[in-house]
C-alpha cells in the first residue's frame, strides 16, 4: 500500500511540474548579442547561459561614461574614480572656471577633456561664488542691426561719454547687466505701418524697419540656440541666452577697472579673457568641433546693449580692444549671447 501511495506522489508532483513549466527565454530576448560592442570595458562582458556564443556587456568603458586621465586635483573640489579602472576620473563639481566648455547639460570642463560625448555651447568668462555661478558667451556669434534707431528707450540706462568712466571704475551693476537691458529694450517696439508711415518704398521697406522700428539685435538673441541643441532644451534653448551690456563684453575681452582712464579707446583693457577664451576655442576646433566663430572673424565692433543715446549704443571691438560709444543703431556689427548660471 505504502509503495503505491508511493508512485500516485510521485505521478502528481511530475504533473504540477509539467503544469507550471514556462518557455526558456533565448539569449537575444535576454538582451545579449553575438556582436561586439566598443563601449564595452575589457573583460566587461558576461555570456548567455543557454548559449554562450551571445555576450551581454556589463562594464561600460571610463571613458564611454565620461571619465578622462587628466589631472583635476588643481580645479576641482569632488573627483569621483571610475570603477572600472582607476586611472580614469570624472569632476562631479557644480563649479566652473574661466575658459571651461560650458555644455548643454549644464556642466562645465577643461577643453582638454572634451571628448564629443556632450555639446558644448559656450564658454565661461566669468565667475562668481567660487564659480558656482557665472556666465557664458556664446560658441556662436551672429550679426544684426541693434534696431530702434532714433527712438527713446523708456527705462533702458544710456551713457554718454562723458558719463561713462567713472561707472566702469566702480563696476555700476547696470553696466553689467544685459539680462535686465534685453527685457526693456524688447518692450519697446512700434508697430509697422506707425514706423514706416509710407515714407519707403517696398524694396527699402525691410530694411528700414529692421534699422528704425524693431528691437532687432534683442529679438535675434532672444530667438538663438545653439547649434545641435533643440530650441526648447530647458536650460540653453531659445529664450536662455540674453543680449550684454558693455562692462559684460569688458569681462568677456578682460579689463581692469582701475586702470579705466577715458570714455573711448582701450584704457584699463587687458585682453586676458580673451586671450583664455580663444585658447579654448582653437582647442575645440582641434578637436573636430567647428560651430564657433572666433571673436577676432570681426574686424568691427560687437554690440553691447548699453546705449549711448536714441541713434547709437556702445560696441567694443575685439581685434583690439577698443570701445565706443558711436555704434550707429542702424549698422549691422556682431552680437554675442550670453548665457547666465
């Protein structure tokens, strides 16, 4: 009796087995593969249990992820090491430098560590906070007519020369910000037909009203994004980057206040930013990354977004280092976005 309640356990146990049995998986739904993959860390692979001609790659290469051999010791605060192998490091800092990459994510680096992984969209040229925070100028500059010519803008600082030295020896905050200058000049703007008031006819009607009745400089920032970034990207889309003043074109070419004697000309310009930035962008060049235009491809002055009076506003011209006050508003020059963080 007890060798037959023996088999019927049996017979039922192999039964319920049978019942719960489920399809074996095949390697490629696993996701393994038969071919390689060069992001893949030496010994990084582990193979298909069920076929072991298909590989799967669990240890990505340090520098696939980021990480690079250069010494970070002397700029950054928090080095993480890559597990795969230590040689290889990654800053984790929030901090930047004058002449880092700035990149669309919102970090920052060495030009020398740039390896095409991220897009690159400026470069640093002024910090504050320990560089926690600062700003940007953009890869890319583009060319436009300030706009407005002739008209009064309600809010916006104007300097004349005779009023300017003193302002840039003591740093005044209006001089160096051209976030808060691009949203007055955009509000102020007159309708087509108001401008145009049938005094031009049709072939000079663009021009004219690009040159005397839009904001057209402001509007051409306000509408930039750099190249290989979508337009909406959260942090440096469309609508991120403004248009500077002069003390922030100052910073960007490099100048000491209290060397500041004149209104016009290249007293207390130093050129060292400058000289910083362009390194950065030759080595980004090098390095197979060509989006960029050089501040010396304008032999004429970039536009700041201080103004002079209703006609002209103040450029510098980065050939040289000089500034001035007569920028015709209605002149086509460079301009420079600047991107805050």
């Amino acid at each position: 009796m007890k060798y037959v309640l023996f088999l019927v356990m049996i017979l039922f146990s192999t039964q319920a087995v049978a019942l719960n049995c489920e399809k074996q998986p095949t390697c490629e739904e696993l996701n393994y593969s038969k071919e390689e993959n060069p992001k893949c860390a030496d010994n990084g692979y582990i193979l298909c249990p069920y076929d072991q001609t298909y590989k799967k790659c669990v240890q990505y290469s340090c520098e696939s992820l980021g990480f690079t051999k250069s010494d970070k010791n002397p700029w950054c605060k928090n080095i993480a090491t890559c597990p795969n192998n230590p040689n290889y490091t990654l800053c984790t800092k929030a901090s930047c430098d004058i002449g880092d990459v700035y990149y669309s994510d919102g970090s920052c680096g060495l030009v020398d560590d740039y390896n095409g992984s991220k897009i690159p969209v400026g470069v640093v040229f002024y910090i504050t906070d320990g560089g926690y925070h600062g700003k940007v100028a953009s890869l890319k500059a583009i060319s436009s007519p300030w706009g407005l010519h002739g008209t009064d803008i309600k809010g916006l600082k104007g300097y004349n020369k005779t009023s300017i030295v003193l302002p840039l020896q003591q740093r005044d905050p209006d001089l160096f910000d051209g976030a808060k200058n691009t949203e007055i000049i955009l509000q102020t703007e007159t309708t087509k037909a108001e401008c145009l008031n049938g005094t031009y006819t049709e072939d000079k009607e663009l021009r004219y009203y690009q040159d005397y009745c839009i904001p057209t400089a402001a509007l051409a920032v306000k509408a930039y994004f750099p190249e290989g970034v979508d337009e909406h990207d959260p942090l440096v889309g469309v609508g991120h980057w403004y248009f500077p003043a002069l003390g922030e074109l100052m910073d960007m070419y490099g100048y000491d206040p209290a060397l500041v004697t004149e209104e016009d000309g290249t007293s207390g310009m130093t050129g060292t930013t400058k000289e910083i930035i362009e390194k950065t962008l030759n080595t980004l060049k090098t390095k197979g990354f060509t989006a960029i235009t050089s501040f010396d491809d304008w032999s004429i002055g970039t536009w700041s977004s201080t103004s002079h009076h209703s006609g002209y506003a103040w450029t510098l011209r980065f050939t040289t280092g000089i500034r001035y006050g007569d920028g015709d508003k209605s002149g086509g020059s460079p301009v420079r976005p600047v991107l805050a963080f």
